[in-house]
C-alpha cells in the first residue's frame, strides 16, 4: 500500500492512537546529483534533484498500527486538530 505524503494543508494521524507527532516512514527516492571531485579523488555533491519519492509504509510510533490506520488530516491552520490528544500535560 502507498501512502501519501503530507503536503502544507495536511498532516498524518494515527486512527487507533490518535498520534500527530510520531511515525517510522520506509522512502524509497531516486535521485540525481551533481558530484564534483577534487584533484584527490574526494567527492563533494553540489545539487541534488528528487526524480521520484515514494513513501512505501508508515507506521505509528507509539501503538505500531500500520498503514491502514494512517490517515491524512488537515493541519491546525486548515481546521485541523492544534494539538496532539495523546500527549501528556505537564501542568501541575
């Protein structure tokens, strides 16, 4: 299952735990780069360019729930949630 980035309106919410803050992500990226090789050999990259990202699993952090329980959820600024609800105060 594919599982689509965030992008500025969105972001990833655990549906069993109701995490906003914690996942592990598998990426796949193919990318190209400008190599610049000095007169000894050592490489430096100087540009980078992402010819394809693909996000090939999430999983919570906190419960382990995988990709089916991921779900994209507007961001605070797009009427979603402020706060994560699964965080613990730390007000007396």
């Amino acid at each position: 299952m594919t599982v689509a980035l965030p992008d500025a309106r969105s972001r990833w919410r655990c549906g069993r735990c109701g995490n906003l803050t914690r996942f592990d992500v598998v990426r796949t990226s193919r990318v190209r780069e400008y190599w610049h090789l000095d007169l000894a050999g050592e490489a430096g990259i100087e540009e980078t360019e992402v010819v394809t990202d693909a996000v090939e699993s999430v999983t919570c952090r906190w419960c382990g729930a995988g990709d089916d329980a991921i779900e994209t959820v507007p961001r605070p600024a797009a009427g979603g949630p402020s706060d994560d609800p699964t965080a613990a105060s730390t007000e007396s």
